[in-house]
C-alpha cells in the first residue's frame, strides 16, 4: 500500500511536513517548523504523530525554516537516514540552522531568567549540537531533473521551483505501486516561485503525475500591479530629500538579496542617488555568498551582470558589518544612508538596536519589504501604534513608516495557473496545501475553473490511500 499523510503545512503556511508510506518504507518531504499564533508553535512541542526512529530518509524542497526547522528535533529523537536536497539548499541549511537552533536557546534562556516558564528550567526545543547532528545526514542532489534514488522503490528528481536559491520541485517516483505493476508520480510544487522575479530562473515546468501536492500561499490574493522597484525608488527618494537614514527590516536569506539588487539596479539607472548601503547581519553576508556560488540557479539577467565580473548584490557605496563592534561604528554615521538589518519581522536580531534610533527620528524612514505576521514589533508599527517596546523600553514611533508590496517570493494564484497549464494531462487529484483556509479553498477553486481538475484541502493528521483508484465521487 502506498499512501501520503498530511502532518503540517495544512490550514497554515507552516510546519510543512508530508509522511510517504511505500513498499514498507516511510520517507519525509519538508520537515519545517510550526510558526507564528501560539497554538501551531504548541505543536512543535508535542510528540510527532509518527515514530522520527521509523523515518528512513527526509526530502527537503527548500531551506527556510518552515520546511527544515523541525530537522534537529527529528534527530533528537532518534532519525538518522539522509536528507536529502539540492546542493544550494543544503548551502543555506547550513547557516539557518544553527542559527534557528541559538534562537530556541535565547528563548529557553529568557524565559528561565524571566521565570516565564512552569519548567524548571525551560529547555530549548533543541541545541545547536542537535542542529550540527542533521547537518551531518545530508545528501546533495541537482536541481537537475534526474532522478535520484531516495530509498528502495521511490525514486525523485529535483528541479528549480524559482522560489529562493536551491528551491526545489520535486516529483517522487513510487515504483511498482500498483497491482499492475506500474508505479504512482507523486510532484511536490514545494513553494513556487514567482515569474520575472530577479535573481532565480522562474519555476521550470511541472512534469506529468497521478497527484499534485500544490502551495496555495496567495490562492487568494495577486500581486499589485506597482513594481517593487519603482515603489523603492519613491521612498528613496523622498528619504533623501528629508535627509535622514532609512531602515530596511529584511529576512537574512532571500528579501536581503533582493533588495540589494533592486537597489544597483537602481543605481545604475540613476534613478536614485548612490548612498552608503550598510547590510548589519552576518547572515545575510553569508547566504549573499551562496547566492553566487550556484550558477545554474541564477536568471540571464544574473549570468550576464556576474559574466562581466560585476557582482549583482554589491550597490556602488555598501559595507557589512559582521562584528557586534562594526555594527555599532555604523550607528555613529549620519546623513542619508540605507541600512538593511534582520530580522524582518523586528523579532529579534540587530534591526532593533537600528530601531531604537531611526524610529523616533521625524527624518527617518522605516520601509518594510515582506510580511508582518500578527503579533510582532514589525506589524504593531504598520497597525499606526505610536509607541512600541523594544528590549524593555518603550520607543516613541515618529519616523515615516512605509511599505513596498509585492518583493514576494511566491507566485500568487495567477502564477501557479500559468506554472499548471504546463501540465500536459490532468492529475488524478490536487492537493492544496501550504495555505491559510481561505488561500487553500480560493485555489482550489480557481483550479477548478480554469482546468476543472479534482482538488482537496487536506486536513492535519489525514492520509490518503494512493495505490488504489480513488474513489468515484457522485455518478
Ligand atoms: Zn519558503
């Protein structure tokens, strides 16, 4: 029997996690955390439904830490097969991690000095020995679209989903599946990229499969029609003219990049004055690294500019500070200038020492380029609230706050129906999954109009039976 259980990224866009059972094996695809509203964080801490030991090998679509988060627990509790990725994601695995890992430590630490915690003492979910353990079960594999044995009988092959550096599409072969012998083609859109964006090839087209296991991020919403570069350069602009700093919040791995090619690209079209640029997180420098390393990866656009040995995330005046002692020698600067700081979201990291001076500053401008999740510094300052606490002080919000929309690394709905009409015959189901209710269901339905293929929201804790033909719904 063959059949595929839905253990996260349903009715949420985090803690991706998808069990394979065939042919007596058990393989994970993603293995993320759960994120965000305290009750889906809840559930990183209870036991997995399924025994980590039983596992023989995990899948990685991409390396943010809703697919890959939940990889050191999985170790700790006794997994030791591969895991198996693209070179680029495993790349950047490496650094998001044991980063993750020292941030569930500083939790557990703030929550003992605090006393925030009935445990005595609180213990982190896991460590960064735990961390460097999955590190050590990797396996690297082209985004290449050969296949590439996983375990006896399935098989995968791994192409570019467009999404951020190394992100996979994965199509999984389950061999010998059926009574007669043939097998089932199982094709995970993993999270999809969004076309004619910089730096990434756009998501290569989808294979032919009995079942689609697709993202529906933005089932509901597309994005504006206003690019992000034309936004940037207005708020750029009018920064300058005020003559005051301007405070980027941007997730190390991904926006970072982005932003700091929107930026040259900028530049150079003299559309914007060159300022100091100054990228504070030693993240961020590294994942630029990585960024570069994999040529196959990289959009025309990107080849050429590296073809004549330019460097596409380098603006023309830009240092990194690595050091905390850097980081606090650019605080002493003055004038116009861009800082790009993470975390995005003002949980945590460096942004918030830049924060506890640009935000009270009337000259200053706070520009947020992804999304702010409910409950972080970062949205409680878009809400409009005048005041916010930060590292125990309350800080009085008086600089220009703006946003730039659609710096997206997702394809919104419209651009996961252009990625399906690749598709050459129907799959036998859809699986919408990687969305909020209302993104999942919207998606569901615009795949129904437009190909009128069958569709499913699956729910958490599901599984569905994939060697034996589905059963016939109505006459
Ligand atoms: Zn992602």
């Amino acid at each position: 029997m063959s059949s595929i259980t839905f253990y996260g990224g349903v009715g949420t866009v985090t803690g991706s996690k998808y069990l394979i059972q065939h042919n007596g094996k058990r393989i994970l695809v993603d293995c993320g955390l759960f994120q965000g509203l305290r009750e889906l964080r809840d559930r990183n801490w209870q036991d997995p439904p399924f025994d980590p030991a039983s596992i023989d090998a995990v899948v990685l679509t991409h390396a943010h830490i809703d697919h890959t988060g939940y990889l050191p627990k999985l170790v700790k509790l006794g997994f030791s097969g591969d895991v198996v990725t693209s070179k680029a994601t495993a790349d950047l695995v490496r650094i998001l991690l044991p980063d993750s890992a020292r941030l569930q430590e500083e939790e557990a630490d703030y929550r003992n000095r605090h006393q925030l915690t009935i445990h005595k003492p609180a213990l982190p979910l896991y460590d960064e020995a735990d961390a460097r353990a999955a590190l050590k079960l990797l396996r690297t594999v082209s985004n290449d679209a050969k296949p590439v044995d996983i375990v006896d009988g399935i098989t995968a092959s791994f192409m570019v989903a467009g999404h951020i550096m190394g992100a996979s599409l994965v199509l999984l072969e389950l061999h010998h599946a059926r009574s007669d012998g043939s097998s089932i083609r199982l094709l995970f859109s993993g999270d999809l990229g969004h076309y004619d964006q910089p730096i990434l090839k756009d998501p290569a087209p989808p294979p032919d499969c009995d079942y689609l296991i697709c993202e529906s991020t933005y089932g509901g919403r597309l994005h504006g029609d206003e690019s992000p570069a034309d936004q940037l350069a207005k708020i750029i602009n009018d920064a300058v003219q005020r003559g005051g700093p301007i405070l980027i919040p941007a997730f190390a791995v991904g926006r970072t990049q982005e932003v700091l090619y929107t930026i040259r690209e900028l530049e150079e079209e003299k559309r914007i004055p060159v300022l100091p640029v100054i990228v504070d997180s030693p993240m961020a420098a590294q994942a630029t690294q990585v960024y570069n390393r994999w040529n196959d990866e990289h959009d025309l656009e990107y080849a050429s500019i590296l073809a004549q040995k330019r460097h596409p995330l380098r603006t023309r005046s830009m240092s990194t500070a690595s050091s905390r002692e850097e980081s606090k020698r650019l605080n002493q600067m003055h004038g116009p200038r861009i800082i790009v700081s993470a975390s995005g979201m003002m949980t945590g990291g460096r942004v918030l020492h830049h924060a506890i001076r640009i935000l009270p500053d009337e000259k200053a401008t706070l520009v947020f380029v992804g999304y702010q999740a409910a409950g972080t510094t970062g949205r409680r300052i878009q809400d409009g609230e005048r005041e916010v606490k930060i590292m125990k002080n309350w800080i009085p919000v008086k600089c220009h706050v703006e946003k730039v929309e659609g710096f997206s690394a997702h394809a919104d709905w419209q651009g996961v129906l252009r990625w399906l009409s690749g598709l050459r015959t129907a799959p036998i189901m859809v699986f919408l999954t990687h969305g909020e209710p209302e993104g999942a269901e919207a998606m569901a339905q615009h795949i129904h109009d437009r190909f009128g293929w069958k569709t499913e929201v699956p729910t958490l804790g599901e599984t569905v039976v994939l060697s034996e033909p589905p059963a016939v719904v109505g006459g």
